[in-house]
C-alpha cells in the first residue's frame, strides 16, 4: 500500500450508506486518509469491504470470524459518519 503524507490528503469528503450495507465514499480525498484514521483491523476489514470482498471472505482471508469483522465494520462506519 502506498502511502500519502498526511499534510497532502484533503479534508472534503462524503460518507454514505448505500442502503444495502455497503459503504460508498465519494471523495477528494484518497480512502488512505480514511483508513489512517482508523485502528488496523478496522482499515483493514474496511478495505477489504470496500474492494467487493463479503464479510464471510474477509474473515477466511483475515483468519477472524465473520462476527468479528461485522463488529469492525459496524465500527469503522460509526467512526467515518456512515450510517
């Protein structure tokens, strides 16, 4: 993964629900800023998430549960605004 210096990456960005469970961003911003806002697990499921994986495929792939990854999910989407 490539890395943004922080003082580089925007400010200006929209968080959505798309009403069945995905999470669609629309920003200026790079999802790196996203991420680097939240604990690794969570960018990590997050990530995962927003590039098509299920839950059910995340937790094979991360080796945690898919009741775990619903939690980070949940979670991470409480800390970027998504609803």
């Amino acid at each position: 993964m490539d890395t943004i210096p922080f003082s580089q990456m925007g400010d200006d960005f929209d968080v959505s629900d798309n009403g069945a469970g995905a999470v669609e961003v629309e920003a200026e911003a790079d999802i790196y800023w996203i991420l680097k806002r939240l604990p690794e697990r969570q960018a990590e499921c997050f990530k995962l998430f927003s590039d098509g994986y299920t839950e059910t495929d995340i937790a094979n792939r991360l080796g945690i549960s898919r009741g775990n990854v619903s939690t980070h999910l949940k979670l991470a989407r409480k800390k970027i605004g998504a609803k």
